[in-house]
C-alpha cells in the first residue's frame, strides 16, 4: 500500500474500485481511469477481496501507467479463502484513500472521458448530495425497461420513486459525492454476499435529508452479464427493506391509505406490513371483475380474531391515498 503523505498534498478526487475476479474487464476499466479529461488531482483506490484470477497482476500493470500519468495509484486487499463482500470492500478502498471527493467505478464497468471532470462540477454545486449520471447499457438489449427508468427519470423523480423495485434512482456505480457527505452518512454495510449496500446506504443517506442529481449525459457503461454482485441479492431482501423504509418514511402520515392491487402483489404487501400498518388498509381496490367479485380479503395467516377481512373495490369507488403495487419485468 502506498503511504498517502501530507493531507494538503491529497488528491481532489478518488476513484473508489473494489475488486473481485475482474480479470475479464480490468484492463477496459483501468483504460476509462487513464483517459480522463479531469484536469485536477486524482487517484485510483483498489481494494482486491481475495480474487482467484489474474486481477492483481492487471492491477500492477495498471499501476505503472497510471502513476506514469500522474494518477495516485493505493492497492490494499486480502487473500483469505473468501471475499469479504462489496461493502467491505468498499469501506477499505475509501478508508486508504484521501481525496476530497469519492467517484464509485466497479470493476466491469467503464467510464466515459468526461465523467470525473462533469460529476465533480455537480457535486461542488450540491454537497450533501449522490450525484449520479445516464449510462449505456451492455449488451444494449438487455434490462432495456430498467434502463429507461435509470436514464428518463425527471428530476423530482429522483425522490419520488425510491420506493420501487429498482432500488436506488440513481445507481451505485455512477455515484459521486464528498468525503465529508459519505463519511457524515456512511459507511457501507458490510453483511457481505445477499446484502444490498448501495440500497441500505441510500436509504441512510435520504433519511439524513440528502438530495440526488443526475447529470444528464451517458458517463458510464454499465455492463449486464451472469457474475454480476448483484444477482446475489434476494428479491425477497430487498422487498423487505423497501417495505420497511415504506411504514418509516410514508405510512406514518397517513391515518387510512387503500392498495391498489388486490392480486398476487397487493396480498403480498398487505401481509408484510406491521400490524399497526394493515389496521390503516381499509381496502384494496383492482380493475379485474373476478377479484372485486370475491367482496374481500381475509388475512388467513393472522393472529387476530376475528381473522381482518379487507374490503375489494372497484378503482371508481376506491378512495385515496393509494399504495400502487404493481410488478413490471425488467
């Protein structure tokens, strides 16, 4: 690990890349570092979490090319018999890292020349804010609802929707912000392997009143493929969290609320609701006849008695505020 010397001597910004048997993509990412317009200090901060592959030796090659150019080039890493997870991973690269300003790059992804120099001139604008960007998506076809949602929300979108599927309205790997934000909101969770730290740090970070931006041209391309970190997760996870982060942040403001949904989706949500929660449901309301005709829901699996029978009505009849629960495929 290199010695980071004289804080006032430290770089303005650091590229934040943990790594993990990366080998097939290290050497376009590490190309996207060299070739940034960025004018200013920067330095590249790779944590390896026990890869198996070649990764370090491309990292090596890297460092020299880098440093030749006058990239700050920090390796730390381990090589227990088992990664430790990308927020650990994470956490160390920040840690061992001293620029003013964190830019997130996974290792499979690659930037676009002008992405540190424009996400910079965002982030002095808004400091206590998660800059992201647009991407391009490859293979280009793939996850092409998603990537409409990731690149045409509208601004105000950016915090209205943080309670669907998609997790963050920004995603991980286009993020940007101070040190000072990310340390005041941080760090990552580090329950490893099945854990959404990007979601979990999101969360923290609008609970503690910060804001999102999006620059709005393409800086990274965000590739798609099998061994991506994120297929790790459980659908079932992240719905738990959303749900919860749904009762702490909505829920509580209002005193009655309907789901508009009463298939598959609307019953899921209602029985993963605390019981405080399900008292406000006083119906789910649906378009589809079959289900209005059945006049309600009972909640079979719960402890009251007698069993809470919710209410199904037609959408015409059905009063606001609505919870919209629908599944859309990516």
């Amino acid at each position: 690990m290199q010695a980071h010397g004289d804080r006032a001597a430290a770089p303005h910004v650091s590229i934040i890349l943990p790594v993990y048997n990366a080998e097939l993509w290290l050497d376009e990412c590490l190309e996207s570092v060299l070739q940034q317009d960025f004018e200013g200090s920067m330095e590249l901060s790779v944590f390896n979490d026990a890869s198996k592959d070649k990764s370090m030796t491309i990292i090596e090659k890297w460092k020299v090319k880098l440093e030749n150019s006058g990239v700050l080039v920090v390796i730390g890493g381990h090589d227990s018999p088992s990664p430790r997870g990308v927020g650990y991973s994470k956490n160390q690269a920040i840690a061992q890292s001293s620029g003013s300003y964190l830019c997130f790059l996974d290792s499979d992804d690659v930037m676009m020349p002008q992405r540190v120099r424009l996400q910079l001139e965002a982030a002095a604008q808004h400091p206590t804010s998660i800059v992201g960007c647009q991407v391009r998506r490859d293979p280009p076809n793939s996850t092409e609802r998603y990537t409409r949602w990731i690149n045409q929300l509208a601004p105000d979108q950016l915090l209205t929707q943080v309670f669907t599927s998609n997790g963050p309205t920004v995603i991980m790997p286009t993020w940007f912000c101070s040190r000072a934000w990310f340390s005041h909101v941080g760090p990552f969770d580090e329950g490893g392997q099945g854990e959404p730290e990007d979601l979990l740090f999101f969360y923290s970070h609008l609970r503690k009143g910060g804001g999102v931006i999006r620059v709005d041209q393409s800086l990274l391309l965000y590739r798609y493929h099998p061994n991506a970190a994120t297929h790790s997760v459980l659908e079932t996870t992240i719905w738990t969290h959303r749900v919860r982060f749904l009762e702490e942040r909505v829920l509580p403001h209002w005193a009655t609320f309907t789901i508009w949904n009463a298939g598959r989706q609307g019953r899921r949500l209602y029985r993963s609701l605390t019981a405080g929660m399900r008292r406000k449901v006083v119906a789910f309301c649906d378009v589809d006849e079959n289900k209005i005709r059945k006049g309600f829901y009972c909640h079979e699996d719960s402890q009251e008695r007698p069993k809470p029978r919710v209410p199904i009505l037609h959408f015409r009849a059905a009063r606001p505020p609505f919870v919209i629960c629908v599944k859309l495929r990516v």
